[in-house]
C-alpha cells in the first residue's frame, strides 16, 4: 500500500446537509385556497431569514423567543454597574433584545 492511498483512507470525512429544519415557523391559518409556501409568515433558520413581504416584525420575534426588549433603562443599568460605557450595538439598537439578562444583573449587583 502507498504512503498518499493510506493518508486519504486515514483522513475523516466532512458530511454537510444541505437543509437545515426552521428554528421558528409560525404558520397563518390554513384554508384550502392557499399554498403551504403561502401560509408561512416568518421562518427564521440558521441561514435565512423570510418574512412576509420582505418586512421583519421585530415583536413578533421577541414574543415568539420569549424575550424582553432592550431599552434604555437597561443600557443604562449596564452603564452604571460596569462603570464604562456599553457595548456601540447595545447603544445603537443592533442588540434589541434578550432573555433573563435582568437575572444576570441582579447577581452582579449582589457581588
């Protein structure tokens, strides 16, 4: 047996499914006049985004994820207990939203 035909039987095989299942699907009520791709609302998977219309309802995804909203009392709060600016996308809005990170500040309030 060659050295090269032992390496290549040696090496591990990468496996790459090409679909990946919704993470979040909400479907419209169905009736018998609408598609299945029709009555999707908003899908959100690991590699794409689709929302009805091209237009995201952010709310709707927070309430879907079980999340609260970003606001500014809570930026502040991170300002306060960290004694330095946050992080530009918590300023900016990029970051909206988040799930017990009220929790994670209570304990570091705590000590």
């Amino acid at each position: 047996m060659e050295v090269g035909a032992q390496r290549e039987a040696t090496q591990p095989m990468l496996v790459v499914q090409e679909e990946t299942p919704p993470v979040v699907g909400v479907r419209a009520k169905d009736t018998e006049h609408e598609t299945e791709a029709a009555a999707v609302e908003l899908v959100v998977t690991q590699s794409e985004v689709l929302a009805p219309e091209g237009r995201m309802d952010y709310d709707k995804l927070v309430d879907l994820f079980g999340c609260q909203r970003i606001d500014a009392a809570l930026v502040h709060r991170i300002a306060r207990l960290t004694s330095r600016p946050p992080h530009r996308f918590l300023r900016r809005g990029v970051f909206f939203a988040h799930r017990d990170f009220n929790s994670v500040l209570d304990l570091h309030e705590a000590g």
